[in-house]
C-alpha cells in the first residue's frame, strides 16, 4: 500500500513547531522574545521576509538568518512596528490633559517627583508629547517638581532615534502653532524638541515580557502593544503594571486594546481611548 501523504493537521503542527524553533533561535541568538506574541501575526511578519528572500519553510529562513546576520534587523524591524506621532489621537491625549494630569498634580507638593512611564516607547514622541504637557499643565511651577519620565522599548536603533529628538514635519501634524514654538526648533527643516523636555524623559531597552517593570508610577502609558500579546501575556503584564503604578495613578492603553471593565484592578475613567485608574483599597 503507497504511502499517503501528511495532512493538513499534521503540516500545521509541524509548521508550528517550526516556527517555535526559530523564535528559540531567534531569542538565543538575539535576546528578542517573540515567543508569546499572537502567533497569526507573528507568521504573517515572518512570511513578508521569507518572501522577500524566496524562502519557503521556517527551517531554511533560521538557517538564512544563520549565514545572513543583517536580515535579523529586516526581521525585527518587521516584527516591532513602530507607528506614532507627537499627540497620536488627540482626543485621548485631551483627556490626559483635562482629567488625568490635573488629578496628579492635586495630589503633589513642592519638591514632590512625578513619575510617569513610556513603555514601547519607539521613536520617543509619546514621551516627549507627555512631557510638553506637563510642562504646559504646571507652568511658573515646573522648577517646583522633580518630573521623570521613562521611555523603553525593547528596539535599539528607535531608540537611537528618540535620544536625539529630532523629527521630520509630518511627525508634527498635530502639534499647534504655539506649542510648536515653544518646544521645538528648526534644524536643517527638521524639528528637534527644547532641551528642557528632552532633560525629562531617561530612555533605555526594555523587554516588557521579561525585564522588571519601573513602579511607584502616576502614569503607565503603553499603547497599541498588549494587542500583539496572546492573552497569558497580557494578563502578566497587568499584573506588573497593578504593580507598577501606585494607589490612584494611571494607566493609559491604546485603543485597540481589550477592556479592562470588571477588573479590580482599575476603574474606568474612559473606554473608548482605554484610561484606567489604579482602584485603591484593595
């Protein structure tokens, strides 16, 4: 009797098991951890390089990535998509304004510090967007309060890029006239942000799956990642962040993220742009 064939069952789990061996590989090699991200979007990243380079089975593209160091920053920069934009949604960005930071500021003194995280930072706008607010928020009193804001992405070259804070016009769509004066000046028609922002934001590589999160936050914001997370990850990673912000801070997500009505963990201060507030009492 011939032999029949694998069927279709049997070629997906051998893809799988495929494609787990070279994010291993990949995590060995390089310390990014792919692992846990949501498998359909890993594969189909993964399959925009292997296409590109006419590979057809996740075994030859680990063996390519073997004799073809250069492609891992093809990969990564396939893999970590680095979308934003100073004030990115301006409406959520109204909120922090509005609601969020003057709840903060009510709650300091003079000489207090302000800390606030950026995680998955990438190019450095949304640290540098949350810094002009603050800035804005406390005017005469700025030199009164101690303001740390950290920026971290697991990506090095971004963040090669967000220590230098300059940025082409269309980064700036959003940004009015006045703000654009008062924090920005022209370099060789780009934009690079004031000094006195840039001396607020501390930026460094994270991993936000591994590496320990930064705590006694007044804010989290951390937009537009945990979607790419499978849901083990993500409920982890709330967990850290519970741990991260302190009693009454808050956490800022984007708006593709799921809701985090009923936990109690946060509250809902708005659900369409996902700002939560740590419960307290606990």
């Amino acid at each position: 009797m011939p032999e029949t064939g694998k069927t279709g069952d049997d070629a997906d789990i051998n893809n799988d098991l495929e494609l787990e061996a070279l994010l291993d590989k990949v995590f060995s090699d390089r310390n990014f951890d792919f692992r846990d991200y949501k498998k359909a979007s890993v594969k189909r990243r993964i399959r925009k390089r292997m296409d590109v380079n006419h590979i057809s089975s996740y075994i030859e593209y680990a063996e390519f990535l073997q004799s073809h160091p250069g492609e891992y920053l093809r990969l990564f920069n396939t893999l970590l998509i680095n979308v934003t934009e100073f004030f990115r949604d301006p409406e959520a960005w109204k909120i922090i304004e509005k609601d969020v930071l003057p709840d903060i500021l009510s709650k300091k003194r003079k000489g207090d510090c302000i800390r606030v995280w950026s995680a998955a930072c990438s190019s450095g706008e949304e640290p540098f967007t949350i810094g002009i607010l603050l800035a804005e928020a406390l005017g005469s009193e700025f030199d009164d309060f101690e303001i740390r804001i950290y920026a971290t992405d697991i990506d090095d070259d971004v963040l090669v890029l967000a220590r230098k804070g300059i940025y082409a016009a269309e980064k700036l769509s959003m940004i009015g006239p006045e703000i654009l004066r008062n924090y920005f000046m022209v370099e060789d028609n780009e934009y690079r942000i004031s000094r006195s922002i840039r001396q607020m934001v501390s930026f460094g590589r994270q991993d936000l799956t591994m590496d320990a999160p930064i705590s006694q936050l007044d804010l989290l914001i951390c937009r537009n990642v945990l979607m790419y997370f499978n849901s083990n990850l993500q409920n982890r990673l709330m967990h850290r962040f519970d741990f991260a912000v302190r009693d009454g801070g808050y956490i800022f997500l984007g708006k593709s993220e799921g809701t985090l009505i009923g936990s109690k963990l946060f509250r809902t201060v708005d659900n369409k742009w996902k700002i939560y507030q740590k419960n307290t009492g606990r």
